[in-house]
C-alpha cells in the first residue's frame, strides 16, 4: 500500500447504548459462574468514530464489553463495509474488557468443546447470543451515523502521566511464588500485605488524547490511550453484579459533562494483562472507578490545552496475520483431564448450584486441545492505523505490558496507542520471563486464557513495529 499524502480530514462520530436487560450474564468471572445483571451503576455504549481523507475511509469501534470474539468482530467489519463503505482491514474493533459487562461471542471453552447448552445454559461459554446479537448491530448502527455526520475537522493527540492508578498485578510473595495484590481494607490489613515482597513488572502510566475538534473548535470525539483492568466495581462483593462501564465509562461521562453531550469519547484500553487499579501498598484502598474517571478526565483537559491541532493528516492502515505456537501441555495434566472428563462428560454441579470448578477446568484444558487439532498454530491478527501523527495498534487477547512498553520505546511514530482485546478472543500474552513463575496468566493447568507459548508477546511486538514503521515511513 502507497504511502498516504497529508489530506484535509473528515469526521463523524456516534455512540448508542447496549447495556444489557436484566439477568443477562456478565463476563469476566470465569470458571463457569452464572452472573446474571441485577442493577445497572451506569450504562454500555457502542461507539465509532469514521474518518476520510481523500478516497481513504477507516473506522474505530469500541464496546463497553468485557470480550469480542472474531465471530463477531467479522459481522460488525461487513455490516460497516457494506454501509459505510470502509474496507475491513481499516476496521478495528476493541472491547474495553469491563468484567462487568456481557461479553460478544463464547470465549469461555473452544467452540469445538462438546457441550450442549440452553439459552439458560450458553453462559458457561462466557456469553450469551441474544446480547451479543444485539450489540453488534449497535455497533454497526453507530458506524452508520458516524458516517453520516461527517465534517471537516481539525485533529491533535498529546500525552500525560498519571502514576496512582494502575499497578502491576503479579506480586511476588518472599517464598518466590505469585500472588494478585487486592487491599482487604486496614481492618483486616493493618499493616498492608506483608507476605508481598515486590511487583513483578512496570506499569505504562500515559494518558494519550487524540482530540478530533470541528473548525468552530469545538471537541466533537476524543480518543483515550489508558492502560488498566476495569474491575473496580467486580472487585467489589456489594456491585459484583452490577452493570458498569468501570473507569471508561466514568471518564467517557466526566468528558461529556465538561464538553457536552454531543462529544463522542472513546476509550481504547491498553496492554493490561497484568496491570489492576487495586493499591497493593495502601491499606486503606478501594476501588473507585468514577474517581479514576474524573483523574482520567481532568488530565485529558490539560492535555487538550496544550494541543496544537492541524487541518491536514494522513491516514493509512495494516493488517496481517502471525502463527503463533501454543504451550505444550505436560503429560501428568492431560491424563488428569481425561480422568476428570473421561468420569463426568457433562458439568458437575455443588451444592450452590455452581459447576465445578475442577470440572471446568478440565475443560478449559482439553480447550487448548481442540484448539492446536482445528488450527495447528494460533492465527493471530496485528492491525495498525494511522490518523495523523498517532499509531493505533490493535492486539488481541491481553498481552503484559511490557510489550506495549517495548513497542512505544523508539517508536517511529510520535504518538502509539495499542489497544488490547481488539479482534478475537486469544487469553493472556505472558512475557517470555513470567511464564517461569506461573501465576494466573500463564498457570499450569495450561487453560483456555493461557494457551500460548513463550515468546509469543516478543513475536507480536517485533510484527506490530514493523507495520507502525511502514506506515510512518518518510515521516
């Protein structure tokens, strides 16, 4: 693909609500929990933004869902092909991975896994279709009216740091093993969690913002770069089953009170595989994800002062496929699946009524199985967009962030935004290192969520620069 000339930019914007009726099953707990919606905190939005310059058209989408797999991802890249006429490698579609959201599409077990389900079952597949049916077609129709309000605009990103809000998830406890720092409150911690002797990894502390402004200088969309789980309302026993967007959607709702309704603000969630909201050094933390939104967005009013915007960009865009190896699963596991399976074909249930969680495991396990038998090597998707002097990188699945680090660093393009979860469901990208230590994204027990072999993040990022380079060569 020629490179793109500078060109005077169009956009529109759109946003349309899919949050979930009653009882519908709220991802992001895992293990075959039912978790039915029982209250709503605050509501899911389907957004788009469509940019033009010139005979090029590319399109973002972000849903405030907990996962998109590539089944409908594909549905949502045709419907916005057909009706907006944007090619689908110029489509990306990220979910913002709030564990208390419904999730698009069955993530939980293969496909392949024989399990027959109800519509009051299918959520021990991790989602249900009638939700999902219904937010890809929001997706679409947002698409639709972004296109349908195209304007000459003037486009600028910046950047800032915020430390206090994310933190690295794998703790190292002084016997060498990994726990998942989460503050109990000073009652219970009075002295913090002293069996934590260090965190395992670093942090990405920017605050990225590509504000699209119409000539009258007014915001008319924004785009967030921010890197960290939207689980403080699922950390918390009293809303584990309430609907909310978590820090995205605080954000998205403190953008529009200081900029107005008619602002579209998008949220496109960083390599966070390893990085939770939760302090592991302040006993006194809890997890509060409209405080996070209202940091989150007078740090994007800073930044938006100090932008410089300019009339013209170039957009462009890439997508290719890697092969990426699947862990090797050890003997003594897979003899201890078949036995599980092999004894109970169908899922156990306990006493509370929950399937058991050794069960699901197993299953989880003889995932990966079918998976490597149906696709001998993983076919995973790497898409880079280019508005402007911003790189959007989408990676599926939830890599660490030491990739995303190691890409930013001598990036060739000013500014680099990766978003994770975009395309298909792929589970955790563990560093080569972290896989030593196990830990819950890189377990022994090999599951569905931590199927990939070491070194699949380093092949992942060496391909993501490449492309970022190719799209930003000659400047």
């Amino acid at each position: 693909m020629a490179k793109a000339a500078y060109e005077t930019p169009m956009a529109g914007a759109a946003s349309l609500d899919i949050t979930p009726p009653p009882g519908t099953h709220l991802g992001g707990s895992g293990m075959g929990e039912r978790r039915p919606a029982q209250s709503v905190m605050d509501p899911l939005q389907a957004k788009a933004l469509v940019m033009v310059a010139g005979n090029r058209r590319l399109c973002i989408v972000t849903l405030d869902t907990t996962m998109v797999t590539a089944e409908y991802t594909a549905r949502i890249r045709a419907g916005i092909a057909e009706r907006v006429g944007v090619t689908p490698d110029a489509i990306l579609v990220h979910a913002i991975q709030s564990h208390s959201a419904p999730s698009l599409g069955h993530f939980m077990l293969d496909p392949d896994f024989p399990l027959a389900t109800t519509p009051e079952t299918e959520y021990l597949r991790g989602a249900e279709s009638a939700y999902g049916d219904r937010a890809a077609a929001a997706a679409i129709e947002a698409a639709v009216q972004a296109g349908q309000r195209l304007q000459p605009v003037r486009v600028a990103s910046g950047r800032g740091l915020v430390g206090d809000l994310a933190f690295n998830r794998r703790g190292v406890r002084r016997d060498g093993t990994l726990l998942m720092p989460k503050p109990l409150g000073r009652e219970r911690q009075p002295l913090g969690i002293t069996d934590l002797c260090y965190l395992e990894g670093p942090v990405d502390p920017e605050v990225g913002v590509l504000c699209v402004q119409d000539l009258s200088m007014r915001p008319m969309a924004f785009l967030l770069h921010f890197t960290c789980h939207p689980v403080n309302v699922f950390g918390q026993p009293e809303t584990y089953q309430a609907v909310s967007a978590d820090w995205p959607g605080a954000w998205s709702q403190a953008v529009q009170q200081a900029y107005g309704p008619q602002v579209v603000p998008l949220v496109l969630n960083g390599c966070c595989g390893n990085i939770n909201p939760w302090h592991p050094f302040d006993p006194d933390c809890r997890p509060d994800h409209r405080r996070m939104g209202r940091v989150l967005a007078e740090m994007t009013g800073r930044i938006l002062h100090s932008l410089r915007f300019s009339s013209t960009a170039s957009l462009d865009w890439r997508r290719r496929h890697l092969e990426l190896p699947y862990r090797e699963i050890p003997p003594r596991r897979l003899r201890e699946v078949a036995e599980i399976l092999d004894r109970q074909p169908e899922p156990p249930r306990q006493e509370n009524g929950e399937v058991d969680p050794h069960w699901f495991l197993a299953a989880s396990t003889r995932s990966v199985e079918l998976c490597r038998r149906r696709e001998p090597a993983f076919r995973y998707e790497v898409q880079v967009l280019r508005l402007g002097d911003t790189a959007v990188v989408g990676l599926p699945g939830e890599p660490f962030v030491e990739g995303q680090l190691s890409l930013k660093t001598a990036c060739p393009a000013p500014f680099c935004f990766v978003a994770h979860l975009t395309s298909q469901y792929v589970g955790y990208l563990p560093t080569r290192e972290a896989y030593a230590r196990g830990g819950h994204e890189a377990n022994a027990e090999v599951t569905y969520w931590a199927k990939l072999a070491p070194g699949c993040l380093e092949a992942v990022v060496e391909q993501a620069r490449g492309m970022v380079g190719e799209v930003f060569a000659g400047g």
